[in-house]
C-alpha cells in the first residue's frame, strides 16, 4: 500500500514539474497585440494621390473629387473639407487656377 502511495506521490511531483515549466514558457512568450489594418479613409485617399504625383499642377477640389471617385465613393464637400484641413497641416498648398476669367481655390504640391 505504501508502495502505491509513494508511486502516486511521484506521478504528482511530474506533473507539477511539467505545468510548472509550462507555465513558465507561457509567462516567458511575449504577447503581440492584435495588429488591426489601418482604416484608409479620404485623407490617406489625397495624399496617396499626392504621392503619385496627381498635384503636380494645381488642381481643384471637384477635379479632386473625380478622380477620388474612381476608387472611394464620397460627396464633393467631404473633399473639399479634407483639401483644406491638409492645407491647413500643410500636407499640400493651396493656390489658385484661373478657367475662363473665374478663379478657383486649387491645391498642389
């Protein structure tokens, strides 16, 4: 009876042995946050049109619009406000463009 005691008592020494090293690697593992895609919304949309070099020449904000429109469907004064808020942070500058003998707020770069 004593021999079955001490073989349990040793099943249970392993046992704490082993959750105690996987305890251990699991401690020691350095949790990642869960890395969400960043949200491309209509100020990225401009400036990747920047980067492309689509403000070359001044260009205003419907013209903006259209092109936006291709891939990212939105109204014109939603472009217009994020024209001027990254003129404002000086993502792009703002100038004018003359049609006919109006002239129109554009931006470039």
């Amino acid at each position: 009876m004593t021999e079955k005691i001490k073989e349990i008592e040793e099943r249970i020494k392993e046992h704490e042995k082993r959750i105690a090293e996987l305890e251990k690697a699991i401690l020691l593992q350095k949790v990642k946050p869960e890395e969400r895609p960043k949200f491309k919304g209509l100020p990225e949309k401009i400036l990747a049109l920047r980067d492309n070099n689509f403000f070359r020449s001044p260009r205003t904000d419907v013209e903006v619009h259209a092109e936006i429109m291709k891939t990212y469907p939105c109204d014109l004064n939603r472009v217009s406000v994020a024209l001027l808020r990254l003129s404002r942070k000086k993502e792009l500058r703002r100038t004018t463009k003359v049609k006919g003998s109006k002239e129109y707020v554009a931006y470039a770069w």
